[in-house]
C-alpha cells in the first residue's frame, strides 16, 4: 500500500521555509473556501468530503504545488513591504524626534556657553582691575591722583591760552598801535597770571578778558 502524501510535506521543507509556510497557508485557504463554496450551494456533507479528497489529491501534483508556492512568495511579498513601510515610517519618526532633541539640546549649549562667556569676561575684567590695584602700591596711589590732577589742570590751561589769544588777537587786528601795546601787554599778564596762580578748574571766569575788549572799545572811540 502507498503511504500517503501530505500537502504540508510537499510544500514545507523545514522550518526556515517561510514561502513553504505560506504557500500552506494558502491551500488550507482555498480548500476552506472550497467547503464554504459546496455548503453554500447545498451539498450534503458527504459530498462535500469526497470533494475536498480529490482537492486534496489535486494539490498534490507537480503545478499546482508550484502555484500555491508562487502565492507563499507573493504574500511574503507584501508582509515585507508592509513591514518595510512601518520601519520607515519609525525611521523617519525616531529621525525626526532625534533632530528636535539635537536641536533643543544645542539652543541650551549655546544658552549656556553665551552666559558662561559673559561671565569669564566679567570675572577677567575684575581680574584685570585688581591687578592693576596690587601692583600700584597704596603708598604711591597719591602720586597717581596727583598725577591725573596735574593733566586735567594742564589741559584746562591749554583751553584757557587758546581763548585768551584768539580775543586778544581778535582786540589787536582791529585796534591802532597804542592799543595794540596796551591790548598785547594786557595779553602776557594774563598768561604769566595763569602760571603764578594754582591750578584752576575747567571753568574759567572770561570777565576780565571782556573788560579789557571793553576797554579797547571806549579806547578806539
């Protein structure tokens, strides 16, 4: 007596035969649809048994095992293009989620590395300032106010020769000759007067110089 052949032997070859599988999957489909189709119509369950024998021994043959492992491929196919699908789409999610996070974290460094800047540059800057106030001994800071005192007197002297000489020169260009000598000897005794004196403030009292244009005036009339 033949042993009897199984679709599942024929078309699985071993565990790893996912398409072998499949194409199983799609003759136990087939022949369920075969039962449903005979039901449906009436038969009775006897017939419908001899029915799925002889699908039984039809599948076993040579094509139509070929066509059921042809459909095992084409559903692994699909499986895998779904399964493609999903993976990009995650992929592009956990991309995406990965860039915000990147980018989040980068406005925070930038935060943080603009703050940590600002305050290396005040800490130098303090740094700075309190190495020039240790290297200029207490004991000598007089000298250095001094110092400041005397450039700010000399630089108010400067201004006040400046506006002495262009009013006195003003007097002098518009006057006759015994008040040119007047206006002129005037214009020395202030200068001399600004050296014998302590030094003054910026702000210079000019009564005296418009007097003496005064004078100069009344003269020439």
């Amino acid at each position: 007596m033949e042993d009897k052949k199984w679709v599942f032997s024929q078309l699985v070859k071993n565990d790893s035969d996912y398409q072998g599988l499949l194409a199983y999957v799609c003759y136990k489909q087939e022949k369920d649809k075969l039962a449903s189709d005979l039901r449906a119509k009436g038969c009775d369950e006897g017939e419908i048994e001899q029915r799925l024998i002889q699908f039984h021994d039809t599948s076993l043959t040579e094509n139509q095992l070929k066509k059921f492992r042809r459909q095992g491929l084409e559903v692994m196919r699909a499986i895998t293009t779904e399964i493609d699908a999903e993976f990009q789409k995650k992929e592009i999610e956990l991309k995406e989620n990965h860039k915000n996070e990147m980018d989040e974290k980068k406005k925070e460094y930038e935060k943080k590395l603009k703050k940590e800047k600002e305050s290396a540059k005040k800490n130098e800057k303090s740094r700075i300032i309190r190495n020039i106030e240790e290297y200029i001994p207490k004991e000598k800071n007089w000298f250095f106010r001094s110092f400041l005192w005397i450039l700010n007197g000399f630089q108010s002297i400067v201004a006040m020769i400046l506006a002495i000489f262009i009013l006195y020169g003003s007097a002098i260009m518009f006057s006759d000759d015994e008040t040119k000598k007047i206006t002129i000897g005037n214009f020395w005794g202030r200068i001399i007067n600004i050296f014998n004196n302590p030094i003054p403030s910026q702000e210079y009292d000019f009564s005296n110089v418009k007097e003496n244009l005064d004078y100069t005036s009344d003269t020439e009339k």
